[in-house]
C-alpha cells in the first residue's frame, strides 16, 4: 500500500516508545498550530495559492511526472509537471546504449545513498513499496525502459533491442538482445520473459501479484524463436509499453522461479541481468550492491559499489548528505531540503513530483465506515489545507488534485476542484454537509467505540504528525474518537489483509501515472490493494471503459465520472500528491535529476562520481 516505510531509525536516538524528543516536539508544535488555525480562522480561510496547471498533451499521456528545480525560497515551490510528451514510440528509437549524459565520466568509486527501513520481503512483484524497489532495482533489467537521461519522457530499448506494435494495439513483438547473462551465468531467453509474465498476470496460489491489472488485457505469450516475444492483447491498451518499462517490471529467471515455486519472498539474491550484483544485505544497516563485470551494456555502471544505508527519518537521511556521511537521499525532511539550498556550492536539491498519494484508507467491511454517508462526511470534514500546514515540514502536498495526478492528461482542473465540497478551503457549508450526512447515517453523537487508526511501523511523521492531528479533526467535528495503533511492519500487513482496524494513513502509490493503474489496484472490485474491501459495479465499469478506450477526450470523461463518484463514495480520504525533496553531493553525476520521478527505476547506470 505504501510508498515508503516507517520503522526504528539506527541514525536517531529514541524515547522508550519510540518516539524521539523532536518528533515529539513536532507533535505537539502541530497540533498546537492546528487548534490555533480552528480556532481563529474566518468563516472564509483564504485560498491557498494556484499550483500551476500541468500542459495537457494532444494525444499520448507522458511517461512520468516531471520535476522543476527549485528555487532558493523558504518553501519548495509547486513542482510544475514538465510537457507531456509521447512516451510510447511504436518501435525503439535508436539502438544506442544507455550511457552518462557528460563527456569523459570518471569510472570507479563507492556511492552511499540514504536508503529507507528494510524491505518485509523481497519480491518485487509482491511488493507494493520502494523499499524494495530501490535498493533492488541496480540488479535487473526490463525489456524496455523509461530513458534515465531525460527523465523518463521517452521509453527505450533494454533487454529488447527493438520492438514493433501492430497497428491496431492487437500485439507487441520484442526482439531480444542475444548473448545477455542473468548473474547465476544462465542466458536470458524469451522463455524468462514468458515465464516472468505468466507469473505477474497470473500467479500461483499464495502469491500476490500487485500490478496485475496492468496485464490483464494480455490474451497470450508466444516465442517464434528463443530470442523473440510476442504479447498478442485480448483488446489495446494505450498505456502497455508504459506498463512494460516501469521499474517494477525487471524480468527474472524462468529457473528461479520454477525453483522456488514462484514465490521469491525470502529469496534476498535472485539472479538478474542488470549492472550489478548482490553483495549483502545487513538488517538495519545496508543493502550492498557491486558492478556487473559482465554487463551487457559495456558502457555502464560506473561506480563500482553501491552502498544502500537504512536511515528512516527523513530529516537524518537529509542531515546525512549535508554532513558528507552519504553522498545522495531521496525523500528528504523539507527543513533539510531547504538547508541544501543554502549551499550551492556543496550540494544540489530538487523537489520531485511522485506518483504516490498521501491518503487514509477506511475499512468499508466494518462500521462506521461501512456507511458512505460517513466516509462522505470525514471527506467534507476534514481540511485538506490545515492538514497539510501541520505536515508541511514532512511532505509539500499539492491542493486539489482529488483522485488523479496532476501530470496525467486525465487530471481534472485544480483551480476547478478548489472549488469543490471538500477541497475547498472555507469549510463552513462542508462541515454542516458533514454533520447532517452522520445524523442521517445515525451518528448524530458519534460512535459508540473508539476507532482503530492502524499505523505502519513505530515511528516517523505520519505516526507523529500526521496521524494525530487527523485524529484531532474527527474527534472535533465528527464526534469520531480513535486511537493510534502503530505496529511493526512484519505484522502490519496481515492486520490491513484481515481487516483488524477501521482506517489507516497510507501513502499508496501507481507503477505507472495512468488511473487505469492505480485505480485498478487500490478501487477495483477484489484489486490488489484495495484494502478497504470496497466494490462498487459502476466504478468498476467506468474503469473497465477507460481500461480499452484510446481516445483521449472519451477517456477524460470516463475518468471525471470516476472522480466524482469516488467523491461520493469516499473509500479514503484522498489528501493530495505529494513532491518529495531530493539532494545529493555535487559530486555526484550521470542523471537528470530535474525530471525523474518515483518510479522510473533508479538503476544508478549511468551515475558517476566526480571525485
């Protein structure tokens, strides 16, 4: 479900609790700010300013949200998503290999980088989080690939070295590079291929395939020959090659997985054919990754190691790069990020937009959130703005972008939806909308027992910050008291899978930036990750048109049909899409850190260190 991962920090002292002084600090600075802004706001809070509205493209939608650099200001400002362009060429664009975007990159070196919590397991196609993505992702290819040096606006050959698309999006062939070697000294034929997506689209029993739905539409894998894959569509989908180059779809050994029955959970070192292999992996201290010397692309890696540090917090993973201890972190604490851009002449720093959503998911399975009446009111209810000003210094959350990314060319307008019940910011009509929808659903007075508010992991901003001063806003408004559960992460999941609480604050994320994706896996009927146990018939046959439909136009009011009934239904309250802060040493090179955003798989190929 999430993005990202909370748990005990080894780079920060903590409290018996494990709650450290400043988060508790935090805590309590936020809700005092949040008491302050219930208590003194007008009737009409003014709007918060416009972000800027994302170019929408002609026809295709584009590959990934784009980043804009930051300017020096005491807060990142709202990352304007970059043009869309086409990200799906109907054959690979050039046979040239991926390389450093500088001339005469420097070869050699370690490379440390502020990782996040240690993954659960260690299948990434079960796994719904970038905790394993990208300490795992530098060991494996895909057949194509969102292009890393210009920040994934184009697709590219990878293990395919060049593919065609019938003209009707009936089937996709890919031609594969010979001689490639997976890091046990198999070679990579098209039964690996077939063998990698038979198990993503349907995958044995136990297994859980998270981005399943992006291959339903696959009718058949066929091998003309061992170096040649044919995909043959029971109907088009015009986000399929997108599909096909999201960092989450790395192709794995047809013998790894017969032998552990398709299921790599506790495999830690499954062979694959990219840039570099496993070393180790060390619980609460690093994952540790080497060059390829048999690399395919001879160009590429650069480094020869990379060391991935586990530092949870996102203000130590900040103060790491500042102080020099690694030389690169994503998801950097915004007090940190603003540091950095302070010393220009030290470090570099971007705001990313990514593809995951900041939300609190609701148990639809048990009451009171069985009701839409009441998941309706907490939509109404609750500030999107005053929330995100307590959480500003974690997260800069982007206002009104109801249930689709604002880069996507399906996104619905912003300064429209801040107009909107429940994004708006003068809540006054919201919250008597709100308390007429709970007397009506017969919680006049509240409920009667409190409410389970599920916490992954132990500690961190959303356990901290985010959760209570939620927990504030239902109490004050709704009469809804609830009490924060955090538990750890191994037993986490199978709490959300049973149902055993009555919401949880998230943050679900998309493989790709098309709703097709992610509302297919956190909404549809049974979906992967629809952990609210929500169905609903007509959503799940609008998606199923805009799943097939091709015209972009038809497809937008598909998708403003979704969005509004999604408003009414409210399975979780959709906060916003959030842009994360990202920094590293000056250093370090070989990537177009403006415009990758979350899920373009950092493979780290083409980085190099100027040192």
């Amino acid at each position: 479900m999430d993005a990202r991962i909370r748990s005990t920090s080894p780079m920060s002292s903590r409290s018996p609790l494990g709650v450290s002084r400043r988060r508790f600090l935090a805590v309590g600075l936020g809700l005092s700010a949040l008491s302050l802004l219930a208590a003194c706001a007008p009737a009409a809070p003014s709007s918060p300013a416009k972000p800027a509205e994302p170019a929408k493209p002609a026809e295709s939608k584009p590959a990934a949200p784009a980043a804009t650099t930051a300017p020096a200001a005491a807060k990142p400002a709202e990352s304007k998503p970059a043009e869309s362009k086409p990200a799906a060429p109907a054959a690979a664009p050039s046979a040239e290999l991926v390389k450093a975007p500088e001339p005469n990159p420097k070869r050699g070196g370690t490379i440390k980088i502020a990782g996040f919590g240690d993954p659960a397991h260690f299948d990434l196609d079960q796994s719904p989080t970038i905790v394993n993505l990208w300490p795992q992702s530098p060991m494996y290819d895909n057949l194509v690939r969102f292009n890393p040096i210009d920040g994934g606006r184009t697709i590219i050959p990878d293990l395919a070295e060049k593919w065609e698309i019938a003209p009707d999006g009936s089937s996709y062939t890919f031609h594969l590079r010979k001689g490639v070697k997976f890091h046990d000294g198999a070679e990579l034929t098209a039964q690996d291929v077939i063998a990698t997506y038979q198990r993503r689209q349907n995958p044995p029993e136990g297994v859980v395939s998270i981005r399943q739905e992006l291959y339903r539409a696959v009718k058949s894998i066929e091998a003309p020959d061992p170096y040649t894959v044919k995909f043959v569509m029971s109907e088009p989908r015009g986000y399929f090659l997108e599909a096909l180059a999201t960092g989450w779809s790395v192709i794995l050994s047809k013998k790894t997985l017969d032998d552990n029955k398709g299921d790599l959970r506790r495999v830690q070192n499954y062979p694959g054919t990219g840039p570099y292999k496993y070393v180790a992996f060390n619980p609460r201290d690093k994952w540790i990754v080497e060059k390829n010397p048999d690399y395919w692309n001879k160009e590429v890696p650069y480094v020869d190691r990379i060391e991935r540090i586990s530092i949870q917090e996102a203000k130590d993973r900040g103060t790491a790069v500042l102080t020099g201890q690694v030389d690169f972190a994503d998801a950097v604490s915004v007090d940190t990020y603003r540091e950095a851009l302070q010393r220009p002449n030290e470090v570099e720093a971007r705001t990313i937009p990514v593809t995951w959503a900041i939300t609190v998911t609701f148990n639809t399975q048990r009451p009171p959130f069985d009701d839409a009446r009441v998941r309706r009111a907490v939509h109404l209810a609750i500030s999107r703005q005053d929330l995100a000003k307590v959480y500003e210094l974690s997260d800069d959350i982007t206002m009104g972008t109801r249930w689709i990314h604002r880069a996507s060319p399906l996104a619905s307008n912003i300064e429209e939806n801040l107009k909107l019940p429940g994004y708006r910011a003068d809540k006054s009509e919201d919250l008597a909308e709100a308390k007429k929808l709970m007397a009506a659903a017969g919680f006049e007075n509240g409920f009667k027992e409190q409410l389970i508010f599920l916490q992954r992991g132990l500690t961190g901003p959303g356990i901290e910050i985010y959760a209570p001063a939620f927990q504030d806003m239902l109490k004050r408004h709704l009469g809804l008291e609830s009490v924060i559960k955090p538990v750890e992460t191994s037993v986490y999941w199978d709490q959300v899978r049973v149902g055993e609480y009555h919401m949880t604050w998230g943050a679900p994320a998309g493989a790709i930036n098309d709703p097709s994706d992610y509302w297919g896996q956190w909404f549809k009927t049974n979906g992967p990750q629809n952990y609210a146990k929500w169905s609903n018939p007509k959503f799940d046959e609008i998606l199923a048109k805009m799943d097939k439909e091709l015209d972009l136009e038809k497809r937008k009011a598909l998708a403003k049909e979704g969005e509004d009934l999604l408003d009414q239904e409210a399975p979780m309250f959709m906060h916003g899409w959030p842009t994360v802060p990202r920094i590293w040493r000056k250093h370090v090179k070989g990537i177009n850190q403006d415009i990758v955003g979350s899920y373009i798989c950092l493979r780290y190929d083409t980085i190099w260190l100027d040192k």
